[in-house]
C-alpha cells in the first residue's frame, strides 16, 4: 500500500472531514449526498403509493389535516428519536434505521398536505413548482458553501433561537385560535434556508467520514421542511387568486 493510500485508508476512519485526505473527503461528501437523493426517492415513492391508498388518505386527511398540531408533535418526536439513532455511535444498521424511519414519517406527515394542494389546487401545480423551487434554493446555497468555502457554524445559536420563536408562535396560535399568515410562512422558509446552509457547512467542517448516514439525516430534513413551508406558500398565494 503507498502513502497515500495509507493516509485515504486512515482517514476514512478517524478524524473530521475537513481534516481528512483529499480522496477521503469527496468519498465522504459522495455518500452523503447519495444518501440524501435516495431519501428523496424514497419519500417520492412513498408519497405515490399513500395518495393513491384511499384507506391511508381517508386516515390521515381528517386527522393530521384538521389538525397540524398532530403532525408537529409527531415530528418533534419522531425528530428526536431518528436524528440521535442517525448520530449515535451505534452500529451502523442502527443509524440506518434512523434515516429511514424518518423517511417513513415524513411522508406520512407529508400525506394530507399533498392531498390539499392536488385536490383543492388542481389548475396550479404546485407541488411540481414547489419542488423546483425548494431544488432552486437548495441548489444556490449549496453552491455558495462549496465555493465559498465559508462555516456557517456561527448561525446555530440564532437559528435555534428562531426555532424556538417559530413554535412558540405555533403553540400561541394552537392556544389562542390565531392564523399565522402568509409572513410565517415566508419567516419559515428563510429559516430553513438558514438551516440549510448550516448542515451544508458542518457536512465540510465538522462531521468525521463515518457520519456519513447524520449528515444526511440533517440535510434531508432542512429540505423537507422547506419544502413543506414552499407549499405553504405557494397555497397561501393560490387562495389570494
């Protein structure tokens, strides 16, 4: 084995990726973004197969539709226990399964919102606009870090700050019976794009090589999410036409 092959086949395995060799550090950025487009194509899978199941739409319509605050506290949870399996030192069958349960939640929170905007919307198209735009803005921040070269480490204290603002505001408007408006929506999708450029920055900066399946976890779910409040959005504003 050369010497540099010793360096690829030990930085595989000890060590952030910023640090790591040249070879190691694309391998590692390759499996993370793998990762990320398989999510993607699972949930897109998974979405195709719950709208068209009648029993899962009659379910889930009424019961996360009616009531957002079921999706929210199932997200929290669900978050939680997926994002620390993801994380964790454990085995990697375990960070896996991680992933995928959050997948798997995601498009069943996913389901009613969909529904919506197919059924409510027809003429609009918005959950292919909605895709392309969610892609647009995803694409633009991802380019800036990767030219830029720069640590968006710094954000994490306002954009959980933001966070917590964010669902004190839900709570509020659950408590009180208030509608958040179109300015939440938008606050939200800012907050993701934030988001979104702090995991893109910490997937250079400060994950090792074999956190490859966290990393993932972690973008995947910025995107989501954004692209949950870009359907918000582009609903907001088919209602206003």
């Amino acid at each position: 084995m050369g010497y540099q092959d010793r360096d690829y086949a030990e930085s595989l395995d000890y060590g952030f990726a910023a640090d790591a060799h040249i070879a190691a550090r694309v391998d590692f950025i390759r499996r993370v973004y793998s990762h990320v487009f398989g999510a993607i194509l699972a949930f897109i899978a998974l979405e195709c197969v719950f709208l068209n199941v009648p029993p899962v739409t009659n379910v889930l319509v009424p019961l996360i539709g009616g009531h957002w605050w079921v999706a929210f506290i199932a997200f929290m949870i669900v978050s939680w226990v997926a994002g620390s399996w993801a994380n964790s030192g454990a085995s990697e069958g375990k960070q896996y399964f991680g992933l995928a349960l959050y997948v798997f939640a995601e498009s069943i929170i996913f389901v009613p919102l969909l529904w919506i905007a197919n059924n409510h919307f027809p003429t609009h198209n918005i959950i292919p606009t909605a895709g392309m735009i969610t892609l647009v803005i995803w694409g633009g921040l991802t380019a800036m870090v990767f030219i830029t070269k720069t640590d968006f480490s710094f954000l994490r204290g306002a954009l959980m700050l933001a966070t917590l603002g964010m669902f004190g505001l839900i709570i509020c408007s659950l408590l009180f019976g208030f509608q958040l408006g179109l300015m939440f929506t938008v606050f939200a999708i800012v907050l993701m794009s934030g988001f979104i450029l702090y995991d893109t920055s910490n997937i250079l900066h400060h994950y090792r090589t074999d956190q490859h399946v966290g990393a993932a976890l972690a973008l995947f779910a910025s995107v989501a999410t954004l692209l949950w409040h870009v359907i918000w959005l582009l609903m907001s504003l088919a209602g206003d036409d």
